[in-house]
C-alpha cells in the first residue's frame, strides 16, 4: 500500500468517525423525571421523556418517541417524532408535522395544526380533539371527549366512541359531540358505543354507522 492510498485511508476513516460521532451523539436520548425538556428547532435526538413537565419538540427537530405524565407535549411545525403520549396534560402537532407512529392521552385535549400527519391513531379518555385539515391513518379513538374534523381532513380507520363504564355520572355531563365539516373525508365505520350528538356538514359522505345509533345534526 503505497503514502497515497495510505492517506486517502487515513482521511476515509477519521471523516467516517466524526459522522458516526454525531450521529450517535445526534440521537442521544433525553430522560428526567422533573422538569420540562425542549429540543431546539433543527436539533435531532432519540427519545425524550420526563415525568412531572411538558416537552416541546423545536420546528424541523426530529425525536424518537416522546412522553410525558404530567404535562403537555408541543410538536413544532415540521418536526418529526416517532410517538407522542402523556397520561393528564393536552398534544398540540404543528403545521406539516408528523407522528409516525401513534398519540395518546388519557386526560388530555389533541390538536393537529393543517398538514400534520399521523400515521398511527388519535386516541384519549377524556379531553376534546381537533384535526384541523391533517390526516390521520389509524383511526380516532374516545370515551368523553368530543371530536371535530375540520374542513380538508382526512382520517382513515374510522372513529371509535368507547362506552362510558364509570358509575358516577355528573350532573353537568353531556353526550360527546362529533363534527365533520365539509371537505372531510372518513374511512372506515364509525363505531358508537354510547350515545353521541353528530354533526355533519351538508354533502359530507359518511361511512357506515355501527353501534348506538347518534343523534344526527346538519350543520348550518
């Protein structure tokens, strides 16, 4: 092996090391257990998890799967996750995000910013939910709270209303209300397993209606 190819060698390597050095250094994790977490707009890391704080992933920043106990989750326009959960605290995704696999709350409101994409499902207990022109392709899914598909949405898999198994009922609660507004396309059958109040904009085509039948609207 002749000077050349030996320094040609030499430059491969060292350049080959501080790639693979950023790149593991890149996808760091982020773990605590109190405080709030913020990755910077552009940054890329692997999982980011806390439990008593919220995190916000930074416009075009891209993260492994994102979680929360107690706290809200912010996913900036055109950041990239791999999942967003939290357990009491709301999930806003951004314009032109994208959640690759699912998010999940358990008390908490869901927001998806226009062109967000989802490629897993929606899914919480109690808090409202809001599609606001993004697409999403594993399905909704609730037990209290209420859903509105904006217009330009599209969801694939269906919306699921569980049934409500708490014995207690309050005297100020109400039947979840669904929202579809023009311009919105549903796959999938929408499964009720209570009672719901359904709104539906003229022209909308809706798939077929499993379970307890709603109470149907036309909106104005």
């Amino acid at each position: 092996m002749n000077f050349v190819t030996r320094c040609a060698l030499t430059v491969l390597f060292a350049f080959a090391a501080v790639v693979l050095g950023a790149s593991a250094h890149a996808a760091e994790n982020i773990s605590k257990v109190n405080g709030s977490v913020k990755v910077e707009p552009g940054q890329q890391v692997g999982d980011v998890d806390t439990v008593n704080g919220s995190v916000t992933i930074g416009a075009g920043a891209r993260a492994g799967d994102v979680e929360t106990v107690n706290g809200s989750l912010k996913i900036e326009d055109k950041a990239v996750v791999g999942s967003a959960e939290t357990v009491n605290g709301s999930i806003t995704v951004g314009a032109e995000a994208e959640v690759q696999k699912g998010i999940e709350a358990v008390n908490g409101s869901l927001t998806l910013r226009k062109d967000a994409k989802v490629a897993g499902g929606l899914e919480n207990v109690n808090g409202s939910m809001l599609v606001e022109g993004a697409r999403v392709d594993g399905g909704i899914e609730t037990v209290n709270g209420d859903i509105r598909l904006a217009t330009g949405s599209q969801v694939t898999g269906g919306i699921h209303v569980q049934e409500h198994k708490s014995w207690w009922k309050g005297k100020n609660s109400r039947n979840p209300r669904i929202t579809i507004e023009q311009g919105v396309t549903v796959e999938g059958p929408l499964h009720f397993e209570r009672e719901v109040e359904l709104y539906v904009a003229p022209g909308v085509t809706l798939p077929p209606v499993e379970g307890v039948q709603p109470q149907r609207f036309t909106l104005q």
